[in-house]
C-alpha cells in the first residue's frame, strides 16, 4: 500500500494504525513553521467525532487524548513532519473472533488482495481509522486561521434514513450553523424525537440506515483550485469518497442539474446552483456540498453483539469537515505559487 495512506500535495497527510491496535495517529507535513498550535482546537474536534457519545451511537469508550510527537515547540509548529498518536484503550477483540466476513464492510475484500489482514473490528478499514483524519483537519484549521481567516467549514445531516430536512428547517439552521446541539447532528427541534427514536429501535433491533450529510463552506478566497487535474470539485470530492461508507458526492445543484434547462440555469453567472465552484476554482461564493452513506455493514446479531453506530452520519460530521479543511489549506498553500 506504498503511498496509498498519503492525502494532499503541498499539505500531506499520512494516517497509519488499526481499529485494535496499540495506537492510530497520522504525521501531518508541509506545515508552514512559526503557526501558533491551538491544543485546545484539536481536542475540541477529537471530541466531536468521539465514540460512545450517546445513546444512538457506539458505546466503544476512548477518551482520544492526543499525543503530539513531534513537529511543535514552545506552542509553535517548526515546519518539520508533526506526528501526533491516539492510543486505543477500549478494545474487545474478542468480540471479531468468531465473526464471518461482513461482504458490506469489505472484510473479505480485504483479505483477497493482501492475502493477510487485521480481522479485528475492521482493522484499517474501520471507521476508528478517521480519527486520524480529524487530526490532519484540525491541523488543516490551524494553517486556515491564519492563512484564510474568514474561511469557515459547516457540517450537518440533511437526512437520516428517511427522515430529512424541510427547506423552513434548512432556513433556520442558516442562522445559528451549528448541528452539534443536536446529538444526530440532524439540526431539527421538530424532528430530533423521530431521529432518535429511529436510531434508538435500530440500535436494539440490530438494523442500520444511510443518510446524507451537507457541508457548505464560507468565506473562501478566490481562486482556489487548478484548472484540468486538480479542480477543486475534483479534489473536495475524492476527499469526501475516501472516508468509509460514502456512496455519491454531489455539488451545487447536483444530479437536478441534469433536468435543467440551460438557458435558465445559467441565466445567473454568480448562481447558487454551481456550489461556488467555475472551471474548477473558487468564486468566494459558499461552496455547498452534499455526500450520501449506504446504511452501516454490521447488522442483525453483528450489531446486536458487538458495538456499532446504527447510522455513520452523525459521527461522520466532523470528519468530512476536517477532509474539506484539508483540501482547502493544501489549496490555499497551493495558491502561493500560482503567480
């Protein structure tokens, strides 16, 4: 897997550890030196996609205390790799040992190509991998307050199952942006019982369901994002594709584009429906985005046994957040070379 665990190009993240092993973590370089290191950023966002919650989502115990290695100093970064581990503490392998293959969470798959893998709630391919990934993203943060200060990244649940957002519940959620005070991160006072009762029966039932998540990011500088190979559409979306379970990545208007006609659809250059992206760069207008979820693998038994979410979009929230900080401080380094 020789560069298959490396995401960016100016700024690179390396994530490395399995779901039962001593310790995950992820080494972060092309950190520009002399950044003030906000230790109190990156616990905040740990602790947002943090299991064991609620009761709606895995009651696996880790406390997720950051240990940074390496790359900071006297509360500055020093431009060189900043490596920083997370330590498993709560693991119950025992409860993989007589599992079968879960064909939806890939455990077979797995095994063919590599011909040995780590069997043990998912190894790499479990979702306690994006724990590393929340690392790079505070990280990403970090560069974006002082690099493109205005910059700011909003994630919530558009649906869960079959429940989701009216337009009027979309509308009021413009004015306070923050889905994190709802424990679904589905921001509705209407619907939040529905959500988690929903969530709640799955959980005890062994079911499971997919969902939709939307991020819109404000406050971006123009021109971001190359023009052929590195658009940023092209990048935010195989960022949002690498994290577990997606199914689709829409921008803007999306797949209702399709149905449009031209005319009308382009009748405005400064349109919402591009999702404030043209040519693939940045008009500093909000990029919207939209990311589907199949339903979580382990079901049934599985689920009744062991400790799984019924729904990986609420704790999904922080981690697409942090991947879209990461493109967009790699952009934004990026940008400095432009011209």
């Amino acid at each position: 897997m020789s560069g298959a665990n490396t995401f960016g190009k100016r700024l690179r993240l390396t994530t490395f550890g399995e779901s039962h092993g001593v310790a995950l973590g992820a080494v972060i370089d092309g950190v520009p030196a002399n950044l003030s290191w906000d230790a109190e950023l990156l616990a905040k966002e740990l602790e947002r996609r943090r299991p064991g919650q609620s009761a709606i989502v895995t009651s696996r115990a880790e406390q997720d205390a950051p240990e940074v290695l390496s790359g900071v100093y006297e509360g500055k970064t020093l431009g060189t790799p900043i490596a920083v581990i997370i330590r498993n503490h709560d693991q119950r392998s025992g409860d993989y040992k007589k599992l079968k293959s879960r064909p939806g969470h890939a455990d077979d798959v797995w095994k063919e190509k590599f011909g040995h893998s780590d069997p043990r709630g998912g190894g790499r391919s479990s979702g306690r991998e994006t724990v590393s990934r929340v690392i790079g993203g505070a990280v990403a943060r970090m560069i974006l307050a002082k690099q493109a200060p205005k910059t700011k990244i909003t994630g919530f649940a558009r649906a869960i199952g079959p429940i989701e957002l009216t337009k009027k519940e979309l509308k009021n959620f413009e004015k306070q942006k923050n889905s994190d005070n709802f424990a679904s991160r589905f921001p509705s006072v209407d619907q939040q019982a529905a959500v988690t009762q929903l969530l709640t029966d799955a959980k005890a039932q062994g079911h499971s369901y997919g969902g939709i998540a939307e991020i819109w990011i404000d406050g971006l500088p123009k021109n971001l994002g190359q023009p052929v190979f590195h658009k940023i559409k092209a990048d935010l979306a195989a960022a949002m594709m690498s994290v577990g379970a997606t199914s689709g990545v829409e921008f803007g208007a999306g797949f209702e584009a399709a149905r449009a006609e031209g005319s009308t659809f382009h009748k405005d250059a400064k349109n919402s429906d591009y999702g404030g992206v043209r040519g693939g760069i940045t008009t500093g207008e909000r990029i919207t985005l939209r990311v589907s979820f199949k339903p979580t693998s382990s079901v049934l038994d599985v689920a009744k046994k062991g400790r799984h979410d019924p729904c990986i979009v609420p704790r999904a929230i922080p981690v697409l957040e942090a991947m879209a900080a990461l493109v967009i401080a790699d952009h934004v380094l990026w940008n400095k070379t432009d011209r």
